[in-house]
C-alpha cells in the first residue's frame, strides 16, 4: 500500500507531534519503548526499532510522556497495534484513563493547528 494511499484511509485528522511511549502488551511479556511521531483524536503512530508482524491486532497499554510549552504531560489508556509499518506502529486509541484525560485534551489542543497538520 503507498503512503497517499494510507493517508486516504485515516478517520481523524492527523498533528505531528513528539513524545516518548511505552507499551505493554496486555499479556505481560512484552514490553517496548517508542517515539511518538503522531496524533489524532482516535489514534496515534509510534517508531519503534522492530516491529513484528505478530504485533498486529495486539491490545496494549500505553504510556505517553511529552511536553506542552515547559510542563511535562503523562498520559495513559489502553491502544490496540491496527497498521504495521517499516518504520512503526499506528494504534488506534481504545481509551485514555480518566485521571489523565485532562492531560489528553491539554495537549490535543497544543498539537492541533494548521502548521502540524500531517
């Protein structure tokens, strides 16, 4: 599938953005770190060194540290690995916990103008 033609398939717009991730698969075995390199409203996309093809369809836990001007901002919630990509994963954001919600629009709000449009 090309690039153009994957753009074409996303639901939510897309804002670049930049962050560190950890995701634990919900079997507990595996766990991998990540940078951040994009976000939507209903999904993000994560470079990590390795992804495997057995990844796909995996429901995780996610972890994601950035920053909104000088404050650091954490958030958590539950992803499942829907597209597996050379250089990552896209995960489709099943839910934020509620005490890192707030931190979650925070920051959507940060990201979401017209220069970072993906």
């Amino acid at each position: 599938m090309s690039e153009e033609n994957f753009k074409e398939k996303r639901k939510a717009p897309r804002f670049k953005a930049d962050g560190k991730v950890g995701l634990v698969f919900e079997d507990g075995d595996t766990a991998i770190k990540g940078q951040l390199v994009d976000i939507s409203r209903i999904g993000v996309f994560v470079m990590v060194n390795q992804p495997l093809e057995s990844w796909a369809y995996k429901m995780c836990r996610m972890e994601i540290t950035t920053r909104v001007n000088d404050e650091e901002l954490l958030f958590k919630g539950r992803s499942v690995i829907v597209r597996i990509a050379a250089k990552g994963v896209g995960m489709y954001i099943n839910e934020i916990d509620e005490e890192f919600r707030l931190n979650f629009v925070k920051f959507m709000g940060y990201v979401q103008v017209p220069e970072n449009a993906v």
